[in-house]
C-alpha cells in the first residue's frame, strides 16, 4: 500500500528521519489498517521509505530507507544490530552487569520499540500499533540473539493508542518464557529487584547507569539525599562509594519499599541508610544544612509541549529549595527527562534557581543519557535527559 507524499515533503526522509506527519501526506491509496507496513513514495510515484502507518499527527514511522520484507529476518537482523552495539560497548554478556537497553527506539532505527533487558528477561514496550502487532516476532527474534535471555515481557497497555489495545487480545503479558517471582538483575555490580509487572516504565530506570557511577565517585563521607529515589539506585551507589548517611525520597509507599529492598539485597540492614514517603516540595522546606550531596531526579514535568512554561517554573522552584538549604561545599545532581524541555532551557531554570538563592554555583559536569540509549543523528528529538552536576559553595 503507497502513501504519496506532497511535493517538497520528501525532503526530511531524503535526511533520513524517521517520521512522516499527517500534513506531508497527499493521499492514501488503499485503505491501509492500523498498523500495517506502508511505501511511502514522493508525489511522482518514486519509492522512498517504508514504516509502520498510524492514525494520529505521525502517520508513518519509518522502518527501512531500502525497498525490502519486513519479515522474521528483517527483525533478527535489526535486533542483532542492536545487541551488536551493546556488546561493543561492555554492557552485554558481562557477568557484572546484566542490565541495559537493548532497542532504544528511533536511536536504533526502530521507531516506536523500546526493549529493557534485566538479566534473563527482556521487557518490551511498544508506542506504536505497528509494533504491538510485531510484537511476537520480535520476541522471538530477542530470544535467538541475545544471549541468556530466556523470558520476554510485554509492557505496553500505558503507553499505546487506545484503540490497538481493543482490537487484539490484552496487551500485556509474558510473550515467551515466564521469570521468577522476583527477578534480581545486576547493574555495575549492583543487585536490584525489577517489579515489571507494577513498576514505572519496563521497571527500572536504565537510563541513569553512568550518572549514578559519577555520583558514586563523589559520595565518601558525604551526607546524602536521593530526591525522587524510585527503586533507591542512585542511593546503593552513594552507599558502595562511602557516604557518611544516605536518606532515599519519594511520594510512592510502593518506591521507598522497593528502595529499601535493595539496598537490604546489597548492604544488608545498614544504618547508615533511611527511606522517606515524602512529597518532595514539603520535605525539601525543611533540609537547612543537613545534606551535602543531593540528587534530584524528578518524573517529567512537561509530557507535553503546552506545559512547558510550569514545567519550567517547577525545575527552578525545586532546584532553588536544593540551593538555599545545601552545606556550604555540597554538590547538587539535578536532572530533567522532559523530552520538551531543552538543554538550553534547563541549565535557564536552575540558573535562575542559583541567582535567586545567591549562592557561588558551578558546572561541574553536563551529563546526558547512557551510550545504550543513542541519539539517531537525523533524529534529535530522542535527546532527553539532561543534568547538572554544580558545586554550591
Ligand atoms: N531517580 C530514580 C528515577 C526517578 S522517577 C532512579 O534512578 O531510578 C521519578 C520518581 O518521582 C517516581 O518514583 C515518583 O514516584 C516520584 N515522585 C513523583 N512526584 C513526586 C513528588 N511530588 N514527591 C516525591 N516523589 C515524587
């Protein structure tokens, strides 16, 4: 089935990305199904692209610049691409670490897929209708490359158009295998229960490895607090890198649990650490002095773009708490993973969050998400986390 694009609207897949808009579209021949793999071709009829179509303002997710079957060997080959990455960058097949992402989407030319890999057990996640129906085949295929994977996981009733979720059998579910009760996985060395089943996102935050490795360094005989701690990772690595105490943060019962699950799967019953079910904002009112490292890793404020402005005003009011109350000499890791949010405009609003506490602030470093969630050149929308690492004297 053909989607001809209006005159001019080849322009961006001639650039290679990997996204085709509702306006680019002259007409549909056919009467493609949701989901279902489409040509796309420039308004003289010539062959450029071929992706998964949708209904919405992205209506074509491109798949392959080259005319070819999307079929079994179409994913074994892009899966094994994917694996071949991870394997060159240390984080598969390492008895030390045995978490990572293995498909990050657009990053690795396969738009709307996210894959997690914890341990023997991948979670799948699709955001696409075209990958909710791919999603056996894929399975399969991660089962064939990817060494030691046994079980895949389907994750995806939060995060697919309404409408696939009715038309197929229920979305989420075991799609090969079946892990046990509580999956351990292992990230740098250090062990976590992943809930997939119940927990945010494929359950574990992957994208946050190589900032908890720098937060590590610059833990000993530091007073610690993990803000938004989640499962607790930044905080068992503030514990293995020496910190004096260790207090984990967040709103969820459910997180602080998990939190102090991990860290009892690591340190056993350590004193030094503590875990609150706190609102941020109120238990962020009342720190004065007590801490001299402090993490701030917040859930997206802006999902969208119409939120940015208070999205924006609730980086510098949380980053401005952190700075009117740190030690003198602590170090503050402050993160946003607003797709929306730019670089630029996050470093604005805890500048402006520094200007207003008056305190002497500096860059220490600027970090971004981990090798295994690569940014596709043609693509810079999958550039998301941004932080800060600032000495507050
Ligand atoms: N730092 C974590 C990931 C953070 S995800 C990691 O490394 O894994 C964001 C977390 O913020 C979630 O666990 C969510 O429960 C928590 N959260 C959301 N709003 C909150 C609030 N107002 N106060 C405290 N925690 C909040």
């Amino acid at each position: 089935m053909n989607i001809i694009l209006k005159k001019g609207k080849e322009e961006s897949l001639r650039r290679f990305h990997p996204w085709i808009f509702s306006g680019a579209v002259q007409r549909i021949e056919g009467q493609p199904e949701e989901g279902a793999v489409v040509r796309l071709c420039d308004w003289q009829g010539n062959f450029l692209a071929l992706g998964h179509y949708q209904i919405g303002s992205i209506t074509v997710r491109v798949l392959s610049f080259v005319e070819r079957e999307i079929d079994n060997d179409f994913w074994k080959e892009k899966i094994t691409e994917a694996y071949r990455l991870r394997l060159s960058l240390n984080l598969a097949e390492n008895t030390a670490n045995n978490t990572y992402r293995l498909v990050h989407g657009e990053g690795d030319g396969l738009p709307g897929l996210i894959v997690d890999v914890y341990a023997d057990s991948a979670v799948l996640q699709a955001h696409s209708v075209g990958m909710h129906y791919a999603r056996k085949a894929i399975a399969e295929a991660i089962v064939q490359v990817v060494k030691g994977v046994k079980n895949v996981y389907y994750k995806s009733e939060s995060t697919l158009p309404f409408k696939a979720q009715y038309s197929d059998e229920k979305a989420d579910g075991y799609l090969i295998g079946k892990a046990s009760e509580e999956p351990v996985a292992m990230e740098n060395g250090l062990k976590f229960r992943v809930d997939w089943l119940r927990g945010q996102k494929t359950g574990f935050f992957v994208d946050q490895r190589d900032n908890r490795s720098l937060l590590e360094r610059y833990a000993k005989g530091r007073r610690v607090l993990n803000m938004f701690c989640y499962t607790g990772g930044f905080s068992f690595y503030a514990m293995r890198g020496g910190a004096e105490l260790v207090h984990s943060v967040d709103s969820s019962a459910k997180a602080i649990e998990l939190t102090n699950k991990n860290v009892a799967l690591n340190f056993g019953n350590d004193p030094r650490h503590e875990a609150f079910a706190v609102d941020a904002f109120k238990y962020l009112d009342n720190i004065d002095g007590k801490y001299d490292l402090i993490v701030l890793d917040p859930p997206a404020f802006a999902k969208h773009r119409d939120a940015l402005r208070n999205a924006l005003r609730g980086y510098q009011k949380l980053n401005a708490k952190a700075f009117e109350q740190i030690r003198p000499g602590g170090i503050l890791f402050t993160f946003s993973c607003s797709q929306v949010v730019s670089r630029e405009q996050f470093r604005l609003a805890v500048f402006s969050a520094a200007a207003q506490s008056g305190r002497n602030v500096r860059i220490l470093h600027q970090l971004t998400q981990p090798a295994d969630h690569p940014v596709n050149i043609y693509h810079p929308e999958g550039e998301y986390l941004k932080g800060l690492v600032l000495f507050v004297e």
